[in-house]
C-alpha cells in the first residue's frame, strides 16, 4: 500500500533555489485588502503547495537542517517579497 504523501513531505521533494524569478511573478490576481483574508490565503496556500514550497508557510529558519539554512532562507526571501506583490498597498 502506497503512502499518502504530506505537505511537509511534498515541500522537501524541490530544490529549494530551483526557481528563478524574472520580471514579476504572480502568487495571485486577488491581492489582500483587509477584507478578503481568508480567499486570499487559500489562493497562496494553493500556490505554494504547487510550487512545493509550503514549508516557506510553515516553519522558521531555526526548524530547517543546517545544511540547507543558506539556500532555504534565500528562498524564503525571494518569496517574501512575491508575496509583498500580492498585497494593496493600502
């Protein structure tokens, strides 16, 4: 019987700097308003998770395995600032 694979499981499976960015990149048309919190969760929870990047949602620096904390915290800064994109201004 075939296990189940989790979202954390999922996540580990990608190089973490697999992805490049060029120009800007879109998580999601529906950027977050203080009034649309919980469709607009779903719309980046969806994208990580297909990106197999939940563990950027997820954990902090300190839970990642020494090894990869340099290019796993790169990362996470490359996302950070995508997700920036997807918020109003306001």
């Amino acid at each position: 019987m075939s296990e189940i694979p989790t979202k954390e499981a999922d996540s580990s499976k990608k190089s973490l700097i697999s992805f490049a960015f060029h120009g800007t990149l879109i998580i999601t048309t529906e950027k977050l308003n203080g009034k649309n919190y919980l469709n607009w969760y779903s719309l980046v929870e969806i994208w990580f998770l297909g990106q197999r990047l939940f563990d950027h949602l997820t954990k902090k620096l300190s839970d990642i395995d020494a090894k990869l904390k340099d290019e796993w915290e790169a990362a996470d800064y490359q996302l950070v600032s995508v997700l920036w994109n997807s918020i109003e201004p306001s």
